[in-house]
C-alpha cells in the first residue's frame, strides 16, 4: 500500500459507498418489507454523510500543514484550488455528459437547466435538479475544499493573525456557523415539516450542508490537538455506534419524527450525525498496520468509490433497467443485483485506469 495513504481512512470510504450501493441494491426488489426499505434509506443516508465528513478530515490533513507553515500565499491559493478543480471534475463532467445521454435516450429531449451543473450551481442554495441525483455531495465537499482555503488567505491577509492554528479553527467555526445559521433561518421561515421537502429542500442542499465537510475538519484538528482524542479512541468508537444505533432505531423510538419535531430535523439533525461519524475517525485514522494484500485492495476500493458513487444509479442501473425491465421471481431479481454490482465496479474500474488515474498522474 502507498506509503501516504492511511488504511483506516479507505476503509471508511469503501464501506460508505459500499452503503449507498447496497441501499440501491435493496430498493431494486420489489414489493419491499416496510422495515428493510427503511434501513435502506438510513444506509443511503449515512453512507453520503461518511463522505462528507471524511471529506472535510482529509482536507484538514492537507491543508493545514500548508497555512500555519506559510505556504498558502497567492500562488498557494491557486495551487491548492487547481488541484482539487482538476481532481473532481473530470469525473463529474463526465458523469454529467453520461447522464445528459441517458436522458436523451429516455426522454428525447434534454432536461432545462442543465447549464447548472457546468458552472457548478447546481444544489448551491436550493434544491438540485434530478438529472443527476447524487451530484449534490460531490458539490458540497467541492464547495467546502474550496471556501475554507479562500476564507483563510483572504482573513489571513487582512488580520494578519500570530497564532495561526488558532486562527484556522476560528475560520472553519465560522464557516461551519455559516451552514448553521442558513439552515436555522430557513427553518424558521419555511416551516418544512415533511420528509419529502426536508430531503430535497434542506439535506441535498449545499449552503446548508457546508457544515458536515468542516465538521470533518474539525474533527482533525481535535484529534492532532488534543491527545485525549487518541487516548480514549475506542470510547469515541462505543460513542460512534451509540449514535449510529440512535439514528436507525432511537430517532422512531423517541419519536423525534420530522411532523412533531421539525425543529430538531431541520436544523440539528444533519450536524448530529456529522459528529455521530467523526466518532470514528480517532482509531479509524490510526489504523495503518495491516497486511499488504488487504491494504492494496481496499487502497483500490478507495480510488474507484467516487466512480462507483456518481455512476452506479444514473448511468448503470438506468442502462441496464432498459435492457431488463420487470422480474417474475425473487431469485431472477438478485441474479439482476449481482449482475448490476458486477457491472457498476468493472465500469468504475475501467474509468480509473483510463479516465482518472491519467489526471491524477498530471497533478501530483
């Protein structure tokens, strides 16, 4: 395994997508038990928040060590926003241009607004458009990879600060209020009490979900910080699962439901669970022995999940749905789930040997 890499952190993003995928591949069945489908949203869900949050932690690993050392000047700005422009969007670009074909196919005609998602608005400040559905999260931890740097250049030589550590937690609290503040607005003049609306108008929404990535963030400061963090990881990992188990079974259990407490959803559910994953991350991000074999293969899981994310329900479950429509028996529909499993990781892996790893190759 690269010797940069961290093994407790891929892992963590192949089991978030890994989730989102098994989520869909739950939805395929038909006529699906009441409590399964609902399992398969939470798994959806938390498997999204995962990267959000380990978004924000890898971004504070690098771009740390580059603000209090005195290197994000100008030139480091631009540095620091090239890459992460020429890291994301060629895979969304094309992810975008495969969606844009499939929507011609299926509707003859493309979908208005589609100049959105090129100039990367699409979601910012109200709910997305449906071409391409999972595009949100891509935006969101775009938008934060790029605001906390901007923010602390601009602040950075305006107030010019001594204690630069300091100073950069002060300017991710900030931002993370921001989100905060955003989404308690809205909430008190919207009045969203549906879990319809709260799922288009609030969860996929960029300016209110800002917070999740420097959540992340955050949490890596915490944990560098502060040795307690490290001392009692396997306490923040009881601490993880807890709420883990809060969010599947105590939210209905309490009956903390979006009708009686919108408040609670609206405003303090989203960073809740932010927190709930940042549990994780303390004995996650010690986790590097490990054997070389295991190491590689979940390395790989890691470099193709992206793909995996933005072309597994759009794309490949839409081409393949149109070549294989309806199932008579439960049997032939998971022939159909392995089939679309199979399909969705050759493909993604196919995009990183020839699509991905060539940009990575011109931007290290």
């Amino acid at each position: 395994m690269e010797n940069h890499r961290i093994f407790g952190l891929d892992l963590l993003r192949v089991k978030a997508v890994g989730l989102v995928l098994f989520a869909q591949c739950l939805w395929i069945f038909p006529q699906l038990n009441a409590l399964i489908a609902q399992a398969a949203s939470v798994f959806h869900f938390i498997g999204i928040e995962v990267l959000l949050v380990l978004s924000g932690f890898l971004l504070y690993l690098k771009l740390y060590p580059l603000y209090v050392n005195g290197q994000l000047d100008r030139d480091g700005l631009v540095q620091v926003i090239r890459r992460k422009l020429s890291l994301t969007l060629p895979l969304y670009y094309l992810a975008v241009l495969l969606s844009l074909l499939m929507a011609w196919v299926y509707w003859g005609h493309f979908p208005s607004g589609i100049w959105r998602y090129f100039a990367l608005v699409n979601g910012l400040v109200d709910a997305p458009d449906v071409l391409l559905p999972e595009s949100w999260a891509i935006m969101v931890l775009l938008w934060g990879s790029l605001l906390l740097p901007t923010f602390l250049w601009g602040f950075d030589r305006l107030l010019k600060p001594k204690n630069k550590s300091l100073f950069f937690i002060g300017t991710t609290i900030l931002l993370l209020m921001g989100s905060f503040f955003a989404r308690t607005i809205y909430s008190h003049t919207q009045q969203v009490s549906d879990i319809r609306v709260w799922d288009a108008a609030i969860k996929s929404v960029v300016i209110y979900r800002l917070d999740s990535v420097f959540i992340g963030v955050l949490a890596g400061w915490l944990l560098q910080r502060f040795a307690v963090f490290s001392h009692f990881k396997k306490v923040f990992l009881l601490l993880g699962f807890l709420g883990v188990l809060f969010l599947f079974a105590g939210v209905g259990f309490f009956q903390l439901l979006i009708e009686n407490h919108p408040v609670f959803w609206n405003v303090f559910y989203l960073p809740l669970t932010s927190i709930i994953i940042a549990c994780f991350l303390p004995i996650l991000y010690d986790w590097r022995s490990v054997k070389p074999t295991l190491g590689k293969l979940v390395s790989f899981g890691s470099k193709i999940s992206y793909a995996i994310y933005l072309l597994h329900f759009t794309v490949i479950l839409q081409l393949l749905q149109m070549r294989f429509n309806s199932f008579e028996t439960t049997t032939a529909t998971a022939v159909f789930v392995g089939l679309y499993v199979f399909v969705t990781i050759v493909v993604s892996t196919l995009i990183w040997f020839l699509f991905q790893k060539r940009f990575l190759a011109n931007h290290k």
